[in-house]
C-alpha cells in the first residue's frame, strides 16, 4: 500500500462497495437510534435517518437490527420479522427520497445481549457471569451457532427485500460473532475454540451465509474489531489474518475496523470524556447497579484525537485489498482527506453527525467548517430514551407518537 | 453559524449592542474592585475605571452592585440606594469623557453573600451549610423572589438614572439566579425547582422585569454559566435551551457566557496558577478558615490557554442568534481575530487588563504586542483590599483617602 | 563537529566502514532471530537475512553468536565451532546475491546467559544473584577472561573464512564487556574493577584481539551502551572516554551506541510498548516466573519518538572521529535525512524491518513512506519462536523443517 | 516596553554596560569553579577563564569572591584580601589577552556560607537552623551589617585594583542580601525585617557602596532573585518594586535576573534533571547527610526549555529602564535573537558553556549550531571537586598542581 501508486479520490466524488455507487465517500455509521418500538419502526425513526440522509452523508446506517430474539440489546430493538418489513421500507424510501443509500446492521449480541428484556439467558462462547447485567451466559451450542448463521441470512434476505442497499454484518465489540474471535472470552475447546482459524469459524459462517443469501444484490460490509482494548483479548495481530481470510473467502465487499468491547471496555472505542454520572443515571436495573459497581473500571477515558483509530486502521489497510471504511473522530476536511490519501475509500462518522447531522453538507460547502462535537459522549447513555446530542437536543428524540399505535411508521 | 456567511469584523471597528454603539468591540469585564465604601462610589473607584477607560477599551464594567442587602458579598458592595447615584454619576461621566462606555453589572449574591457583612442569612433554593462562611444559608420564598425580581428592575432603572449605558446582569457563578438553575444545588419542589424550566423560572423573571424597566434604553447584557465546573451541576447541555429562551423573551441584546461556581469550583473560571496561601492571608474570618480548611479543593488549579472559554462558548454561538461576547483567556490580537472570525462579536479582559490596562491601545497600535499577565492570579484575594495586578501595584489601589469622607465620588 | 564543515551525504549513496563499502549507508541491525539451531545456521536463518538483503539494506546483521559455550543466552544460539561453518558461508553468499553485505555480530553473553540452557553458571564482574534466571553468575577469573579474549579472536579469524563483511562486538546491555564497564554490576577489586580504565580494560583487550585477528581484512564495529538506563549505571560520562580510548586504539572502524540492560532495564532500548503478557507467556522457566516476579519493574515504558537514540547519541558524536551508526527510531526518511545531517555515516533499523523487511527499497522509491511499525514491541519475546512481527507474520519465522537435518542450511 | 520602539541589536554587535563596552552581547555567567585555593587564584581558574575568553563570550565571570570571612560557602574561596590580588591581576590579564572582559562577581554567603569551613557561624536575619548543613545561623546584628556593607566597598575597590571590567553583585539565591529581601527567611523587626522597604534596605545599601566606592570606573551589575522558588518566599511582586528602586538609587548599570534559593530550593534555577545521587556522593558532611535526608524536598526536577527564564523577566523588563542580561535557558542563536527581540540587551550562559567553552564562536560562524548540553546537571556537585561538564571532562579541572605552591597563579 504505497501513497504513489493510486489517485487519491476527493471524499465528495462518488464512492463504489460492490454494487453501490455511493453519491459521496462519507457515511452515517451505526449509533444505537433507542427509537424503534416492539421490535418495529416508528416515525422517529425513520425522522432520525431522514435527517441525517438530508444532511448529506453517502449513506445512513440503521444500527443493530437483531437477527435471533436471544440476541437483542434492547426489548424494543429491531428484530427480522415479517411485522418489521412495512416500517423497514417506509424508512429505506424515505432515505432514498432524500438522495442516500441505507445500510442495515445486523447482528447478534450475544453476551452483550438483554436476558431480562428477551426473558432468556444472553449465549456466549463459554458460560460466564456477567457483571453488568449480574446474570449468567449461557454456553452456545452448535445447534445455537447453525441457527444463528441462518438468521443472519434471513435477516439479510428481508434487509433485500425492505430494500437497503447495503447489509452491516456486526463482527465488533464483543457482540456474538467478536466474542467468538476473543482469545480471552472464547474458552470453548470444540471448533469454533482455540486456535484463530476456530475462532474465526463463526464470524466466517456467518459472512458466508450473507452473501449466499443476497449475493451482490446489495453491498456487504464486515464491521469488525482490531483491537478488544483488554489485555489478552482480540488484537491486530489477529485481525490481520482474519480480514485476509474474509477477503479471500469473497464473502465482503467493504471493511470497517472498529475497537472496543461493550463487555469489558465500552470507553475503547470512544475516546474522550467518560460520562459516568451520566450513564449512570439513565441506564435500567440491573445495568445501573452494574455501572454503579464497576463503571470507573469500565468507563476509562481515553485521550481523543482526529482519525485516532488510523494508526491501526493502517494495519489492515496494508494487509488487503478490499475497500475500507475508516471509522473513528472524523469531524473535518483535513482528516477526510487524510483517510482518502492514506488509501481508504471512505469515512464513517458517527457522534459528529448526532451533533450536526448537516456537518456534511457544511463541510462540503465550506471545507473550513469545524464541527461543535466535544467529545463529551453524553450521547451514550441517551440510546436508551431516544439517542441525540444533548447540546443538539435536551429532550428526546422520542416524539410524542412513540410508543402509540400512531408511532409506528407503518 | 458558517464561517462563510458573514464578514468578520475587526476587533478595533465599532460594535453594537442593542441601543450602543461602542467605539470598538473590547470590553473590560467585571473584577470586584473592592474600592467602594459602604455602599459608594470612592474617588479611587473612579480612578480604576476611569484608567480602563484611557487605556483604549469600548466598554468599562462596574463590578457587582448588589441590588438587594442581603444579596451583597462584601458589606463595602455597591447598592442600588438614592445615596449611591451622585457618586455612580460621577463615575460614568468620567469613564465617557475617556471616550469609553460604562456598564453597570447588578446581581444577588444568594448564597455566595456574605451574611456576617449583611447581618442576615444568605439566600439559596434550599437551605444549606456553606463551608466557606460556616453558616447556614435561608431557603428563598416566592415573596422573597418576588422582591428581588422587582429588586433588580429598580436597580436598572437606577442604572439609566446614573447614565450607564448598559446593564449586565449576573446570572453565573452560582450567585442567587444561577444557584437556582443547578440541578446540584437547587432541591425546591416549587415552580422554581425540578426542571429547566422551573429552574430557569427566577432568571427570566429577572431579565423579563430588568427589560420592562429600562425598554431598549441601555443595552441589556446577560452574564451565565455554561458549566458550573461541578459534576452534576449546571452544563452546556441546560445553558443552550436557556439562552435560547432569553433569545426568544426579547430580554438579552448580548450574551457573556462564563463558567465556576463561587461556592463549589472558583477557580474552574480562573486558569493558571491557584494562590492558596496569598487567598488565605488575606480572607476575613471566617472565610480564611475555611480557605484552610477546604481551600485545596477549592482552588484546583486548572490549566490556562488562550481563549480558554472558546470551545464551550462555541456551542452556545451555534444555538442563538444573539451578540456574544467572548470571556477568558483573551490577551492579544490572534485570539481576538479568532473570537471574530468564530462569530463573537464582542471580547471581555480581565486579568490581563489589571496587569496592563493599555494593553487594549498597545493591541491597536502594535498588534505583535504580548500582554504581560502571566496568570498566577494573585489579583483574585486582592478585592478585599482593592484589586490590582500585584505585579503592577504591590500596595492597593485603595488610597489614603479611602474610607474618609474626602474618599468619595460625590 | 559542525554541520557547516562537510557535505551531507545522501543515506542512499554508498558508504564505507573501514574496508568495506556499502551500497547505501542502511543496516539491518542485529535482532536475535531465534532460528539457528544447536548451534548452526538454519535455512529459515538464512530466508531470513536474504528477505532482508533483497529489501535494500546495505549490510544485515547476523545476531549475536558466542564466542564461548558459557556465554550463549540461548541453547540453540550460533556458536563458533567448525560445525558452524559451512551454514554460515551458505548465509553470507546468500546475502551477497542479493546485493548486500552480511555483519556477524560476537560476544559473550557474561551475566546474561543462560546457565541452564548452557549448564554451567553464567559470568560476571562479581558474584551476583539474578531475579530474572533466579540462579548465581558466578565471578570471572582472570583466566577466564583471557581464554574469552582469546575466544573473540578465534571467532573473529572465522567470520572471516564464514565471508563475513563485517564483525560487530557486542560491547553493550550489561553482555559480559558491558558488566564491566558498569560501576553498578562491576565490583572487582583486581585491575578489572574499580576506575573507569580498569572496568573498561576488558573491552579494550577484546577490540584489541580482534583487531589483531583480522587485521583490516574485513570491518570492525563496535556495539556499546552509552546508558545503561540504570541509577548508578553506566552512562554517557564513561561512554565518551571509552569510545576515545576506542578511536586511540585503532581498534574500531565504527560505533554503533545503544542503551539498556538486558539484566536491569531492557525496555530502555525498545521505546514504545511494554509487551509484559506477551513476554511472559513465551518465554522458559525460570525466566517465566521471573518476568511474572518483577516484569512490572523491569518492563517499564518509555515514549517512542523518531530518533529516540540521537540526543545522545550527538554526545558521542561531538567526540570521536570515528564514523558513526545511528541506531533508535529510524523509521522515514526524514529522520534518516537528520541523521546523516547531524553527522552520522549510517543508519541502522530493526523492528520496523521486522514488520517490512523491503521498507528501505520502498522509501528509497518514495520518500513519503511511512513505516508501518506501531512499537508494539510484541516481537521481542517472538526471539524464543522465531523472530517476527507479529502483524506481519502471525505465525512463526521457523518452517517445517526446523530443527531437523532437513532445516540446516548446509 | 514595545518591540516597536527600538532597533532590536544584533547579538554579536558590541554592548555597552556603564563605562564598559563587551564585544558582543555574550556573558559567561558565574558558575562556582572550585579552582581556587586557601581564597587565592590558580593557574587552572586563570586557564577555565582563558578558556570561556578563547571560546567567544564578550564578558567572563569569575564565580562568587567572599567579601568576608564568615561569608564563605567554601573554605578555598576567593576572599578579598591583598594576598588574592596579584592572582587575580593574573586572571583579568590573561582574559584581556584573549579579548574578553572579566567581570568579579561579590558577595555574602550569608545563611549559604559554610560554618564548619570557616570556623564561625553563618549569619542570617533571624537564628535559624539549617538542615543541609545540621547547624544554626546566627542572626546579624546591626554592626555585622554595617562591616559587611563596608566589605562589600572594600572588595569592589580591590577588584578595580585587580583590573576587572565589572563587579557583579550577588544579591540572589538567599545568600545574605537576599535572605534579607526573603518574608519567609527574614523574621526581623527592626528596620531591616518587615516591609519591603526594610526587606530591601541591606540590598540597596550594598549597591550605594559600591557604587560609591568604585564610582564609574567599572560597571557594575546586580544579580537579583525574581522568584526563591518557595511558597511565601520572595517573587515577582517585590521583585519589581525591588529593581526599580535600585534604579532610582542609580547605583546599578546592568541587571541580571535570576531564581532559585541555594537554601530552600536549588534546583529551581538549574532546570532539567536532578542529580541526587552524583550530588550526594561528591558533597562533604555534614551537608552529604543532609543531601541524603532532604535531597528528595530539594532536589526536585524542573521541565527545561529554551529561555526558561524569559516569561519572568519580562515582568521586569516592563518596569525598568535599565540595561538587563538574560540568564537561563541560552543555548542557541534562536533564543538569544528572541532575548534581544524582548528587549534584552545581554545573554548569560553557564551550563552550555561548560559543555562547549567555544560554543558562542561556533554560533556567531553558524547560526545552526546546537549546543551539547542535555541539561543533565551533573556540573553541579562537580563545584566541590574543580566545576567542569562531566561530558566534556569526566576527571577533574583541578590540574596536578592544585594545591600546591606551583599552582598558584601568582
């Protein structure tokens, strides 16, 4: 990967993820929206993206829709039932009405997962307790696994047919497939345990499932972690080998790297202030007591700076060929153009856009523009009472509708 | 708020706010003098402001005039009495004949006042044990806020009989009106206590009644936290909905927004060094015991920077539409171009200006001038004794005719 | 030595040690490549310096090979036997066709060694207990250390008839020369102890002997601590008049200064991460429990900066004529350019050719190339597998056939 | 002071001090050389000199010459007796010889001076006792004052007579003048205790006599603290006042500025690393005891930079018209050319200079240059033992003849 043997592209032109042309390099990546309800879409929601497609990214990511009702975060998250459709397409022609592409999430939380909300245990690699949610794990079965790999290919066949033009399989942040990759979380001793190649074996079923399923009718992009941010967890050097091993197995169309464990270390992929209080505050039982006990321990903070997960981001970029989307504190011209001269193909962004989801267009406008995002992460705790800046917007993204029978977007 | 849509002012052309017109946009900002005497106007009072006025600023600011007796922190304080006024006009016409505007800051100190000086309790939202005076402040009733809303509309009317030509109101640093707007210290269960809008009830109060008193006939300036520096207290996330309600009151023509609590974080406002000793030396009793006594958490040091202020001040710019002055760390010519460039229109010095008070016209006449502050703070115990820049006056400003009859104004 | 009074070179022009000439003034500085075998030259050694000579370096180094059985720090470590020979010669042509040079570095491990890899104590200055090996070096006779001059003569005489192009002396990280250079380990009372040129008359002599072995037929470098990052230890002052005493001794042909104890303070050397787990898990017992007993201490962190060595490494510079390798952060061209400004004839570079062994061929083609090494350090325990990064080369540097007959490279 | 009004000079154009004109802007501070012997000169004090003069500077300062027995902070001091003239007549000649002027830095130890060397106690303004050196100073009386006074003519009259160029007056570093000026030393409370009119009056009549005593036939300079480096010490407030009285007194023609308390606080002049261990090793008991006890407290570390001195005496530069020399931090053409920008008519260096005598030609042939010293301060305890840069000289300075009849210098 050298900088002299490619035309480095503006991030403004038209971008390529397999079969989508993306009208820019810039995309609204996956934050938690805490505005479906019972498992469907509401007009928040679809509000919430129509902002941000108007706002001008290439595409907006609806975040974690869930594939098997075990793996949900949240009891009201998205799950791919045929009730779910209707409200799905509202949004994703609302979306393109706007000029974007949609992108769907979809994964399966696994030992991130809500047993309380989905009244059953959350699955994991190998039994364990979990403090946060002060409940067991239960240990997956192979059964568990062969299941699972096929609810993401229905999910990726009704994410087809509500019409997103790309699907976000979630390898990241110790979510089932990422705590499978984890040498520290996967204890297991049968294959999908020990060595790396067994390990990966999910993460790849899964990938190879999505595109048996779709095939290139959408784009589809691997969200997964180079670095668990826990000693003895998943790290580049294991990230390397695997990302070759998606890319040789023709399963992705895109990457993009992200850090972090929403088991063991949230704060690793949001640098920047750790709003304990905050969280705190706003987070059920038994979560609360969880952040309570443990919070200082999990919620470290971590020095922000522009494009700060590039230095490994660099790693893999170095390690395929395939398109990369750098994710992590891009709020301006100056480090977008970094990211494209340094040989990715685009950008993701996330928190800046929460604090102005017209940052886009106002930087394509004015490539001086600096965003208003501080890094203050209050945003966080907000995904559970309608995700939002709270220097944007005190209140709620949640309208009045919400929760009613006329919240629904369908 | 675009960088493009508008063309920057320089700092050395004429600004206005509401009804005035200031020969440029530099504002000395208020540094408690401690040079009245029971609640008047002193010859060296005039002498400081008038030393402001010829070193080059557009506007002169007359710290804290209490608008009520037991609003005061210091029993010498300024108040708003018909026995203050020849003296408060003598002061203006001095300050206009150097060219310069007056304004007149007026405020309740509520629990930040001084109750052995007053010889009553000091007022809060709920009632409270201040370490700082060991005593006990008075919970406010609504017929006390009833008073002192009318309280602040005749000192502004006082104000315009005195000639100043603007008003600042005090709602920052945990004085009366800002001790309501914390969640941490305000616990009233009333119309003045829960949320925002019940907590910014007294300030609007306060600005509605300070408008209807003097119509547009001076310009109205509001001062207001944006952070308390406090966890849990007042932020960013409150401060924008309430300015955005002053904006829509019509009660503000300008916004200096600052940060600090006088009772919990003092020095969250003033960066550099914390002079604990020097503070303590010269507290009456009994705040010099308690300085000793919880005084090194008080008087955290925080580190200085220029333009300090300008990260949280750009949230509040991007949320009304509303003339802002800019406070905090601002010594020389780049930090005021990057205020205006930013969209402030105004910038306030206060430190600085002790240590220099022709800084401003030195700023115009050579703009590679560097101011001489070097923000080791110890002008901040000298208001007990008559402030000044220790570096550029060792003894006081206070005269030998201080605290005669030949020491006042009038 | 000014900058003024020679022409800088270009680190891409040849450049001559004594001899020798090579083809650009970049070396690839020892790393242990835990690849020989009882003894004896692997191909996977030899795959490793062709992969290095093919990348562009001007010379590579083969890392340390002992001169005595008492002195290896690994079982399997390149001893200077007739056995070793033939693969060494295969090594060096190897590398000649490539283009470049081949260094064999010589020493005596001394307190480093590994007594029960070796079984025989290890040597030192003094009797001493090591935490690390958790076993007593015991102290050099005086016979001992003149069989051990003599040793490096014999071992001198065979890098010769091997085709070696160069011999560097491994003077440095408390190796048995560099323990008695050190006031801190070095507590003898004979004419080896005491005062700077009695503990410096052991590395005198070795230079000495080798000099007088291979005469000018081949290069002479010498490797030396200029601080042994220890309290007490030696530093830069002793460093000076030892490397004079160097030059006075026409013994030399260049330095290569370095830092750290591999008894006391190995990170110093390795800036960046302290890889502790990772180290520990690797490596045999008793060194195991060792680094778990007092690793915390002993792999402390030290900052990464480009050219972390250079400051001063100028002290060394400024005096002595003796042409000079700068070693520490050489990663770009720019700091190779300072490098060569500041007076320094060569560059030499480990872990980021470990993670690139053709870094040197791509900056030379664009010298905006940046060096994907991130100083994650975890390739330094990868030395008990096979030497490697581990984001280049997950796996290990030992093939198959390693370790048998198949695996010799003669 | 603006950087308008005046054309900055070129550091190496001539500057004039009084009736004294310096080839260039350049001083060898003074720096205790530990050379002389039983209070006369030695051939290797007359050959450290020769060496600064050789090496470029305009003006060399021959370190601390006791104006008093009980002065001495080290029995072999120079003591201004008429048995030390014809040495130092040496001195000034063989300085003169190489185009430099040489200045006889003046003083009283004071509380610093060394009872067990001089066989009395050291005085002090108030009885204290004194940790480093386990012994109580005796607090002056009036008559002490007076003689010491007195002495200080004597000693300004003796070096005209010795032919020096200047006489520089130690008023800093609590030695005696500067204990006096120290609210935290000073417990007095007769007319030299108390304000800093009192403080400040042994200073000033200091100054008066000398000036009387050698009128204008040399220049004469004044050594002053800005900041002891001690809570309650003395600082840039009296600092001020302080300079400028000295100025109306008319008794000066240079000031230099320096920091730091020999007693309280050493290491707050010598910014960089503290060398504890090579301090105590060196220094004799009882103050080795005393090192030991406290050195931690003492010996604390201060980040160095470039001009680390400036930001203070700046303050003074604001407030005196006087010629002033800028100490602390000089060690390249970049900074003295920023000293001279500010208003700076003079740089004094030390440390850089024992490093490199001949670092100011360097500097004046390329204004590249950078100076070899790394700050590490091992010069310090070297004073104890004949003063050199370990780097530079890791033996001594004191040549064979030291302390024998041969090596006087007369």
């Amino acid at each position: 990967m050298t900088t002299s043997d490619h035309v480095v592209p503006d991030v403004f032109s038209q971008g390529k993820i397999g079969p989508l042309t993306l009208r820019n390099r810039t995309i609204k990546s996956a934050t938690y929206e805490g505005l479906s309800h019972k498992g469907k879409v509401t007009r928040d929601l679809v509000d919430f993206h129509v902002r941000h497609a108007a706002g001008g990214v290439g595409m907006t990511t609806v975040a974690y829709c869930a594939v098997s009702g075990e793996g949900r975060t949240d009891r009201h998250q998205i799950l791919w039932t045929p009730e779910a459709l209707p409200g799905l397409r509202k949004l994703t022609s609302a979306v393109h009405a706007e000029g974007a592409a949609a992108s769907a999430q979809i994964g399966h939380g696994g030992p991130v997962a809500n047993p309380k909300g989905n009244g059953e245990p959350a699955l994991a690699p190998s039994r364990r307790f979990h403090k946060t949610t002060l409940s067991f794990a239960r240990e997956a079965t192979k059964d568990d696994l062969r299941r699972i790999v096929q609810d993401h290919a229905r999910a990726a066949r009704m994410a087809v047919e509500a019409d997103f033009d790309a699907i976000e399989v979630h390898l990241g942040h110790n979510y089932l497939a990422s705590s499978f990759l984890s040498p520290k979380i996967n204890r297991r001793t049968d294959t999908y345990g020990g060595g790396l190649q067994n390990r990966a074996r999910l993460a790849r079923e899964i990938m190879t499932a999505v595109r048996e399923a779709v095939d290139d009718r959408v784009a589809i992009i691997a969200k997964m972690n180079m670095d668990d941010g826990v000693p003895g967890g998943f790290w580049l050097d294991e990230a390397i080998p695997t990302t070759q091993w998606l890319e040789a197995d023709g399963t992705v169309d895109a990457l993009e790297m992200t850090v972090g464990s929403s088991l063991l270390n949230p704060m690793y992929l949001f640098k920047g202030d750790a709003p304990l209080n905050a969280f705190a505050e706003v987070m059920p039982q038994p979560i609360k007591l969880g952040v309570r006990l443990v919070g200082h321990k999990m919620l470290r903070e971590y020095p922000y700076q522009n494009g700060y997960l590039l230095e490994d981001a660099r790693q893999i970029r170095a390690a395929v060929n395939l398109p990369m989307i750098l994710l992590g504190g891009i709020t301006n011209k100056a480090i977008m153009d970094r990211a494209m001269a340094e040989g990715f193909e685009f950008v993701a962004m996330a928190r800046a856009l929460l604090r102005e989801p017209d940052l886009v267009n106002r930087i394509q406008a004015d490539s001086s523009v600096r965003s208003l995002c501080n890094h203050n992460n209050r945003c966080m705790p907000t995904n559970f009472t309608g995700t939002r800046c709270v220097l944007a917007d005190r209140g709620t993204t949640r309208s009045n509708t919400w929760g009613t029978q006329a919240g629904y977007a369908s």
